[in-house]
C-alpha cells in the first residue's frame, strides 16, 4: 500500500472545488496535469506524486464536497442473498455480513434498503491519480509505464497499520469529497491519456466491486489492460467473474498465520485459496508481503510462506517484501530493518523462488529484478522509476532465458 508527498494543498483544493459541466474535459484536464484526488499508502517522503486533502473542517465535511452532490442513483450490488424481516446477506467476501433495513455491511459501502443491498460508491471514486505501474507494485507489467489508479471509500479490512486508512477506513460521507466518474469516464480518460492500464487500488476493490467489473469490461474492448490490488478476500464466484476482464493482480498477503491476519480482522486460508484460484486462471499474479516487526516477521512464518508459494503457485510469482513504517494504529511499532528484509530474500531465493525483490528502501540494491539464469539486472529500479530495462521479447537480454510477465 502506498502514500504520496504533500503538494501545494490550498491551490489545489481550490482548483478541485470550482464548478464544472464537463466531467470528461475536468478529468482529462487533472489527469494531465498530474494532480491527485487523495493520497494513499506508503510513507510521505517515499513517494512521487500526490497530496492528501481529507481533513474535515469544522462543518465535519471536507472542502469541495458541495459540488459532488450529483443526481446519481445508488447501484443495486451484486452478490447478496434477501433474508427474513428485510435482512440481507452480502455474499460478495467472507465477512459474509448479516445486514439488517437501512445498515450497510462492514467495509461501510453496502447498504441495505427494504431487502436490497445497494453499493453507495458505484462511479463515486474518492482518489483518482497517474501512477507509474511499480507502484501497484507489479515488477513484470510494462516496465516504466504508467496507469489510471482509481480508488474509493471502504474496506472490508480493518488493518491496524494501513497507510490509506483515511480512505480505507472511512465511509463516503467521513472523506466527504468524491466525484462522479462513470466506467465510460475513465476508459476513455486513459484512452485520450495514451495510457495502457488503468488499476482499481489505493482501497480495497472488493467493496466497489461493481464499478471495477464494469470499468474492466469497457477497457478489455479498448485494449486497454486492467489491474487490482487487493487482499484476496473475495468468495470465488464474483473472484472468477472479475478475473475474466483482468489483465494482473496485486495480492497483499498480510503474512502466513492467523496472528498477521487478526491484525486486519479476517482469516488467512481464504487468502490462500483465491490465491491458488488467481494463479490458475492465467491472469499474471504478484505477491506483497508487509514485513512488521513482532507481526509477522519470524524467519520460520516467513520460510513456511516461501516453501507455500513455490509449492502451490509458482516459482515464478514475483515476491515483494515490503518495509513497515508507522502509521495509524500500528505507530508504536518501529520501522522495518532492513536486515530483516534482507533475510526474508535470502530465505525466499533459498527455498527456490525466482524473482524476489524488497520494497519502500529506494536505492537498495534489491529493489530490481535479476534474471535467475545469469544473475544479471533484468529491471533496474530506484523505487517506482525504471532506469534500466533488459528484457528483450520476453526474455533476459544477457542469456535469452524466458522471463514470465507482461512485456507489450
């Protein structure tokens, strides 16, 4: 997960708040100036682009809210089962939440209205940046590129370290500020950005799921290719449904046993079974892993997930490992050191996997990809930015050894 540096807020907010009539010419002109809508996720001084505006004023409701109060009918969400008493059951993840009339489910974004589920952030994104692709991450999509990010309010997480929690953790009406974008609005803002990809990020694409499957269907028919970065908490039907109009996937696997995940209020064997489920569908897969001291940094959790990987997906899924930095509600926890992401390479190349690199320690050596043929630098990275590509159709330029991913 990622954060982004602080810009000029004061001018910004005041160019976000002026009234416009056009929401295609609005967005095309703040894609293409750089600008975003929110920030989300890594430390502030590690990141390229962005601000936060999210700071509710005495009202209690953000700058810039009043012109986003659109005409827009809620969309009627999919995967959910009517219950007794105008109850429903959101089948949507394996929170499997029980809503009763007019409450909405845990990630705050599904809503229960006289027996049916309604999803409140449908062409409602919160955040809406360019970003370059190795920032999702994804070390093997189109090296030095960049992607339409899209986020909204919500999770179905409750992450105690989550660096985008004042999206994540918020419903719409606490962040205040969204706009009205529809899956059409952002196919074609990539398309007159020259853009290849657009990600669905920042907070969990479970919860907007509706608006993600749309916006994925439009962009397969433009050739435009599609992302996710998520937590893999989905039940398997609306998960195979998705990945049909997926290109990649970013999966945080929070660490391999049921501590880390009491960390973020969900289970870990679900976690696993959809990654099993992505792998076998064909869509590329990547897989995160947030180092946190005292959480889930023991060399036998970390060795147990390496050999998991590698027996049950693939030597050749990308493993990132991540650095901690304090945040939210973790911030009594100092940061990762990097002799204990250096270990956790260690012990994944050790155990067989390929393509091992570390995350949030721009500069470090180990941030790039090698060819695990000839050893020699198949990507060069400093943090998000490719200095150097070696990757010739597919395979390491050096000894012509095959290099899984996506190239053109």
């Amino acid at each position: 997960m990622r954060a982004c540096n602080t810009r000029d807020l004061g001018n910004l907010k005041n160019h976000l708040i002026m009234h416009h009539t056009n929401r295609r010419e609005f967005l095309k002109k703040l894609l293409s100036g750089g600008a975003a809508i929110a920030s989300v996720g890594c430390p502030p001084f590690l990141c390229q682009q962005g601000l936060s505006m999210f700071s509710p004023g005495a009202s209690g409701k953000a700058p810039g809210s009043s012109f986003n109060k659109i005409n827009l009918p809620d969309m009627e969400a999919m995967y959910y089962r009517q219950l007794a008493g105008n109850r429903v059951r959101c089948e949507l993840c394996h929170q499997n939440c029980t809503i009763s009339n007019r409450r909405r489910g845990n990630c705050k974004n599904r809503e229960n209205r006289q027996g049916k589920l309604y999803s409140l952030v449908y062409s409602r994104p919160s955040a809406i940046n360019i970003d370059p692709i190795e920032k999702e991450p994804q070390h093997h999509m189109l090296p030095g590129q960049q992607m339409i990010c899209v986020g909204t309010a919500g999770c179905n997480f409750r992450c105690r370290h989550c660096h985008n929690w004042h999206l994540s953790q918020r419903s719409i009406e606490e962040i205040g500020t969204h706009f009205h974008y529809t899956p059409a609005d952002i196919v074609q803002a990539a398309k007159e950005n020259g853009l290849p990809a657009i990600s669905a990020t920042y907070n969990e694409p479970t919860i907007f799921y509706e608006y993600v499957l749309d916006i994925a269907k439009l962009a397969q028919k433009e050739g435009i290719r599609i992302l996710w970065h998520s937590n893999a908490y989905m039940h398997t039907e609306p998960l195979k449904e998705l990945l049909k109009y997926t290109d990649s996937v970013t999966i945080d696997l929070k660490g391999f046993s049921q501590q880390a995940y009491e960390n973020s209020a969900g289970k870990l064997e679900p976690v696993l079974n959809n990654l099993k489920t992505i792998h076998k569908s064909g869509v590329w897969l990547e897989v995160v892993n947030l180092i946190i001291p005292t959480i889930n940094d023991s060399v036998e959790e970390i060795k147990a997930m390496c050999q998991w990987v590698k027996q049950e997906l693939s030597p050749e899924v990308p493993l990132h490992f991540s650095r901690f930095f304090p945040s939210y509600k973790l911030t009594q926890i100092s940061p990762t050191p990097l002799e204990t992401l250096e270990k956790a390479h260690d012990i994944a190349r050790k155990a067989g996997l390929h393509y091992v690199t570390l995350g949030n320690v721009p500069g470090h050596r180990l941030n790039s990809t090698f060819c695990p043929e000839c050893d020699k630098v198949l990507i060069r990275r400093v943090h998000f930015t490719v200095t150097e590509n070696n990757i010739r159709n597919g395979s390491c330029a050096e000894c012509n050894h095959p290099i899984p991913g996506i190239w053109n």
